[in-house]
C-alpha cells in the first residue's frame, strides 16, 4: 500500500515541482477513461461526476470518436488556414446544418471562441449600427464565467481570477442574471450596445438556472434594441442540459430548433466548446448568420490550429454520437431522477439545503460558510467513495456526470453521494 501512494505522490510532486500552480486539483492522479468510468494510477475505479466541466458528455475515450481521430491523424493534422484543406469545408456545413446557421468561425478552446465572439459583435456594431469602436458596449452578468483571459476577466466577479492582472479592457456593462428589468433599463438608456454576452445556465457560479422565460424576453429586448445575443453555451451546450442547447428550453429535439417557430431563444452569436469534440481533441466554435459573421474579413481573425482537419473530423463524429445515442433525451430522463432522488434526501437532511440544475447539469447546496472547507471535505470522502466532483464558489459542489451514464449506474452514483453526506450530518 506505501508503495502504491508513494507512486501517486509522484506523479503529484512533480507537477507540483514542475507547473505552475494555477490549478487546485483533488489529491487523485487519473491514468485511463472509459465511458463513465475513470481509474487513478493505483488502479481504483471512480464515477466521473465532473466530466471535464461538461467536456466529456460523450463518455471517456467513446470508440467512434477516437476512431475519428486515429484515421485523420494518419492522413492529414494540419495546414493551418493558409490552404484549404478538405476536411474542414464538410465540417462547416455540417455543424451550421446541425445547429441551424449560415457559418462557423473555428476557434481550440472555449476562451478563444468568446474572445471571437466579442470581437465579432464590436465589429458588427461599429459596421452595421454606426457605433464608434471606442463607445460599443456588450452587456454582461454579474457572476459570470467565459474563461480567465485579459479581456474576459476585465468584465468577471471573480477576484482569484482578476486581481493583480489590470489594467483591464473597458466596454463591458455589468447587470444582475436572471433580472429582465435590469436588462430592459440598460437597454434603455445606453444607445451604444452591440451585445448581450450571456451564460444561459450559470455554470461556475454554481449551476443558476435561470426562470422560464427569461431568455425568451432576452430575445424579445434584444430584436427591439438591435442588439445581438451571444450564448455561450461552452459548458450548458451538446445535449448537458436535457436538449440540444440550453436555449432550447424544454423541447424535445433531437436536432437544432433554434431556426423553428415557438423555440426558447434563437442567438444571433453561438458560443461551442468543450463537448464538441467529446473531450477529445481542443475544438471550439462561434457560430452566426451571414448578415453577422460576414463582418469578419480575411486577417482580422484566426488561428493557425482553428479548423484543423484532426478537429474537423473528431467534431464531427462527437456531434453524430450526440444524435445517435439520444444522449440530451437521456440527461433529461436521468437529471429528473437525480434531483428527484437528492430532493428526497434533503427532506431529513440538515447538511444539503437545496439541488438545483436542469438535465445531467446539477449542484447541491452545503449548510455551511462559502469560506468554510466542508464542500470540499465532502469532495475527497466522495473520492474515497468511488465518485469524482469538485466544490464551486466555495459550498458549492456541481454533478455531472457523462450523458452515457444508465440508471443503474446513476443510481449506484446517487447511494454514493447519500452514504457520503449523511457522513457528514451533525449529531
């Protein structure tokens, strides 16, 4: 046993010693995935109930999607956008097919694809509304998440993230989540918005949902106010939330209904990341019309890896898995039984107050202090247990597992989250 801990130490020491320390990860050392599964280098067997911040929504290492990496790999990685390649032309029309728009703009990761999307909505503003470029505003919410770049963390709460690295990029108006009214005032008195940047769940801020017809009234502000809504949709995108999109609402699609009559919100800007690729491969995406995305011209934006025919191939067969195994029909089926199940443990419990989440995209609330340890005490009995989660903003701790998860094996999860909190009740 000494040895076996002595070699997790290892692997724990060295990236310790050798990378930077940006990260505060659980004290588990992770060496092979499969479907919902995960295993330490000690060879113990975990529930994955992070999935990679919704990354891995197809399950660990899904066999179509490695597959669609190995043969890519061996024919052609990369060009750059220098040359056409023929990978990427079929994979533009398909996701804009898949997802109901005229184009795409590949990005790697999901910082870069809201950084695009910015830098598209200020453009579209200045070229097609009038705005200066040095007065164009895009609204924001407080508690947001889009990523730790200069310019996202310019408008974001977080002071882990923010402090210490100013100066900081102005245009950004801050407004509650979830508050129409707020939005319908700032609307109202500033004539020089492009955008309205928002999370349709917020997802780091510990899984908010939301009211029902908030995005829909989003929409209706934004088409009077010739204003463009940008959803970034990187964690809550790719079936997570019980449909193909978080914007869907309650709809039962199997494919994109943003373009059909009656839909929860259509977005004007796309934001993708994470799951678009299956957790395989770095992929992200902005996606828009014509009348939008034809604002950008050649030089003004790009990336020597976006639309990389290993991420054009690795992509596509992410988002065909998507489809073909009804995983945004199985993650509202399984989402409804988890929080059935965990609501039916708060009814006696003094350490839980509250689930709260929509699909396979969930959290619980701990009866303690944002700044006390609990959540994360829970967080490492849990991995002892044999389930993998991790604490957000403190008593916070977010679920979600892969979408490939059945019931029982969701059910086997749920005995281990309860045995693991009732742990942790007073006596």
């Amino acid at each position: 046993m000494a040895t076996n801990i002595s070699l997790t130490n290892q692997f724990i020491d060295l990236e310790h010693q050798y990378g930077a320390h940006n990260y505060h990860p659980l004290p588990v050392v992770l060496d092979k995935g499969e479907g919902v599964y995960l295993w330490d280098v000690e060879g113990k067997k975990y529930f994955d109930f992070l999935s990679a911040y919704s990354a891995v929504n197809q399950g660990h290492c899904h066999p179509k999607i490695v597959q669609a990496l190995q043969e890519q790999a061996q024919q052609l990685c990369l060009t750059s956008r220098a040359f056409h390649n023929s990978a990427f032309g079929p994979f533009a029309a398909f996701i804009t097919e898949y997802f109901g728009f005229d184009k795409i703009l590949p990005m790697n990761s999901g910082a870069e694809a809201v950084e695009t999307a910015i830098k598209i909505a200020r453009k579209w503003g200045v070229q097609k509304k009038g705005i200066s470029q040095e007065q164009a505003q895009i609204v924001v919410c407080n508690n947001n998440f889009h990523g730790r770049t200069t310019t996202i963390i310019s408008f974001s709460d977080d002071q882990a993230a923010k402090k210490d690295f100013g100066p900081y990029t102005p245009g950004f108006i801050s407004i509650p989540h979830n508050d129409i009214k707020a939005l319908k005032a700032t609307f109202a008195s500033n004539k020089n918005i492009v955008g309205f940047l928002v999370e349709p769940i917020q997802g780091e801020a510990g899984i908010f949902t939301p009211d029902e017809n908030y995005l829909r009234d989003v929409q209706q502000l934004c088409n009077e106010h010739d204003v463009l809504l940008i959803a970034d949709e990187i964690q809550t995108g790719i079936a997570r939330t019980g449909s193909l999109l978080a914007v869907c609402g309650n709809c039962d699609c199997e494919s994109s209904c943003l373009r059909q009559p009656n839909t929860f919100a259509a977005p004007d800007i796309l934001i993708l990341g994470k799951a678009i690729s299956g957790g395989v491969y770095p992929v992200s995406a902005v996606l828009a019309d014509n009348a939008v995305m034809d604002v950008i011209q050649p030089g003004e934006h790009g990336s020597t890896f976006g639309g990389n025919p290993i991420a054009a191939a690795v992509a596509t067969a992410a988002l065909n898995v998507v489809k073909d195994e009804n995983l945004a029909q199985n993650a509202r089926k399984l989402g409804q039984l988890f929080r059935n199940a965990i609501n039916e443990y708060i009814k006696t419990s003094n350490i839980v107050t509250l689930v709260r989440g929509k699909g396979l995209l969930n959290a619980i609330v701990i009866n303690d202090s944002p700044d006390s340890e609990t959540a994360w005490n829970i967080c490492l009995a849990l991995k002892e247990n044999g389930l993998l989660a991790k604490p957000t903003h403190g008593n916070i701790i977010r679920f979600a597992p892969p979408l490939v998860m059945n019931e029982n094996e969701l059910m086997a999860c749920v005995d281990i989250i309860v045995k693991t909190l009732r742990a942790f009740e007073p006596n």
